[in-house]
C-alpha cells in the first residue's frame, strides 16, 4: 500500500521543533515523515526542494508534494494537516 508522503522543511532550531513533533505525533501508518533541515550543508536536496514548492517560511510542510496552504500563510496548524489526510489511511 502506498504512503502518504509528509515533508517537513526546517532551519534545524527550538522553533521549528514544535511542528516537527506534532507531524510526527500526527503520523500514522500511512504517512512517511522526511524532516529536510536546509542549513545543513549535508542535506542539499533540502534547499532544492523548499525552493521547488516555494518555501518562503520555516517551519514549513508538504504532503503528497504541495506545500499547504497554512505555510504559505499562517504557519503551520494542526486542522491543515488533518485536512491533508495527515494521520489518516489512504
């Protein structure tokens, strides 16, 4: 069965772990979480994908590859993720 695809984009700081634990307090067994720090200099793809979905704030999510419209906006909010299906079976 296929998963749902959760992206977390950081800066790797206190303040963005907040939302990292509640993506991954949220998960279930159909979500696959991938938590992309893009200070670290290790992680490259990191920057190339926050700029491909237009990441303009950190912390930041996507799932399924679309940044959700809470990002782009407010921040990151628990009904936005539900409302991606985070959490839930396919």
């Amino acid at each position: 069965m296929d998963k749902r695809k959760i992206e977390v984009f950081t800066a790797g700081c206190s303040i963005c772990q907040p939302t990292v634990d509640m993506v991954k307090s949220m998960a279930c067994a159909y979500c696959d979480v991938v938590v992309y720090n893009v200070t670290d200099p290790a992680q490259q793809e990191a920057l190339t994908k926050a700029q491909a979905y237009g990441v303009s704030r950190l912390p930041s999510v996507a799932v399924n590859g679309k940044l959700l419209p809470c990002c782009q906006d407010i921040g990151v909010c628990e009904t936005e993720l539900r409302n991606a299906g985070v959490g839930q079976p396919l």
